[in-house]
C-alpha cells in the first residue's frame, strides 16, 4: 500500500482545520487573541530589500524578503520588517528589517550590492553579504538555487525567496539587465545606463504575483529594474520607487508587499524600495 502527500487533504500550504484570523502590516500589540488559545500558526514574512543605484551604468535590485511559517506561542506583541528605503545616491541598498511573532521570525532581504550584483533573498534572519541566510527550514545558507536564494552576481537565482537580477556597468551599445529570480516571494531587477539602447530587468515572477517590468529607451533616462513580487502583490514597474509612477524611468520600481525586492536604478536615479514583511496569525 502505499500513499503521496499530494492527494492527501492533510496536506495542504494552509494549516489544516484552522482560520486566518489576524493580519499584521506594521508593528502592533497583539492584545485580542480570545481566552484559552495558548498556540498559533504563524505565517511571517520579512521586508524586502532596496535595489542599488550607481554614478555611471547601473544598479542591481533587492533581494526578497524571508518566508518562515510553524506553531508558536501566544505573544503580546508582533514586529513587521519594512522593506529598505530606496537612494539615489551610489552605493549598496538597504536590507530589508525583520519580522517576529512568538518564535517565528524571517529576515530582511539584502540591498542591491554597492556595484552591479543583485542583492541575495533572505531566510529565518537578516542577511549580510551576497549568501542567503539560514531557512527556517534548517537548510544551510547558499550563494546558488537554495530555499532562500543567495546573490547570483549579475545573475539571480530561484527560491522560495529568491535573489536580485543584476546591472550592467556599460555605458555605450544595447545593454539588458538581469531579471529577479521566480520563487514565492522574489528579488528585483537590474538597472542598465546606456548611451545605447537600455533594458532594465523585470522584477522576479512570484507564484502569486507577477514582478514589474523594467523600462526600455535609448539613453540613460531609461532602464530602470522593475520590483519583485510580494507574497500579497505585484511589484511595481520601473518609475516608481515608492510605487507611485514618476515618470522618470531610470529610477527602479517598488518591491509588492509582502517581501518583494526593490528594482535597481542608474546613473543616480532612484532605487526601488523593498516591499514591507507582513505577518498572518492562525488558529
């Protein structure tokens, strides 16, 4: 005899036998959970990281935010990661901040690096450098295809949160930045400056929610990286940093929130913000 998970109602990404009965976007006290329930499911997601932006050429884009997800202790407060604030001065992104519930926690997603590199996804806690952070899963960090994807340089790679599309430093002829990569909640594309014809990279495509397409023109007020897709919505086109359109197309789009990675910027233009984490309670 034998049996699969896969035709098992036991089974399912939702806790089995439970409602979704409280969801949190910002840090809040959590005072209203009624009497007699000592343990819930939390679902907790982390803030996605800003894309970068540089002088000349382009930025990479944030990496996403961490996804963890298991039974927890009743608490009386919950912290929600913001994603990182997007800059158009030259450097390396902000990370994403954390979020907390009882003993369930998932990190930040890392900026665009100072440079071309996407930044990597984040797992159970906040990351630094280009390797993912450990999941809460228990897999060990990774800087390839991994549960929380780690940079990918130029190029990015897939996961339950996945890493940033990179930039292009070149500055003459048709260049295309790098695309986010797919996952569940996903990082942001490049940026590319160009004299020549430039392409920005399309923010990650997510199981739920499609990433921001990155702007075509000739010239470098073009080629802004659209933002990555959040476990709740799109990622925003490039243009739009804070998600509200600007009109200027080498500034990056916002992450979608839930987790989503902000898309890179060029040539001093505005990267896109990370999407803010968001915490679901079930019991």
């Amino acid at each position: 005899m034998s049996a699969t998970i896969y035709s098992n109602s036991s089974f399912t990404d939702s806790p089995y036998g439970l409602k979704l009965q409280r969801t949190y976007t910002t840090d809040s006290a959590v005072t209203d959970i009624p009497a007699g329930i000592q343990r819930v499911y939390a679902i907790v997601i982390g803030g996605g990281g800003a894309g970068s932006t540089q002088t000349t050429g382009g930025g990479g884009g944030g990496g996403a935010g961490g996804y963890s997800a298991g039974w927890t202790y009743v608490a009386n407060s919950v912290k929600v990661g913001t994603g990182g604030t997007g800059s158009s001065t030259a450097g390396a992104g902000a990370t994403g901040g954390s979020s907390i519930y009882g003993m369930v926690m998932a990190g930040g997603g890392a900026g665009g690096q100072n440079g071309t590199g996407g930044g990597a996804a984040a797992g159970a806690t906040t990351i630094s450098g280009t390797a993912s952070s450990v999941s809460y899963t228990g897999a060990p960090s990774a800087s390839v295809t991994s549960y929380a994807a780690g940079s990918g340089g130029n190029s990015s790679y897939a996961g339950v949160s996945s890493s940033a599309g990179g930039g292009s430093a070149t500055v003459t002829g048709t260049q295309t930045g790098g695309n986010g990569g797919r996952g569940l909640i996903t990082g942001g594309g490049g940026a590319v400056g160009t004299a020549g014809t430039g392409t920005g990279g399309n923010g990650g495509t997510g199981d739920f929610y499609a990433g921001g397409t990155g702007s075509t023109g000739t010239g470098i007020t073009f080629g802004g990286g659209g933002g990555g897709a959040g476990y709740t919505s799109n990622g925003f086109p490039a243009g739009s940093p804070a998600g509200t359109a600007t009109g200027v197309l080498n500034n990056g789009g916002q992450g979608g929130s839930g987790g989503g990675g902000g898309g890179g910027a060029s040539t001093l233009g505005t990267a896109g913000s990370g999407g803010n984490g968001v915490v679901y309670l079930y019991f």
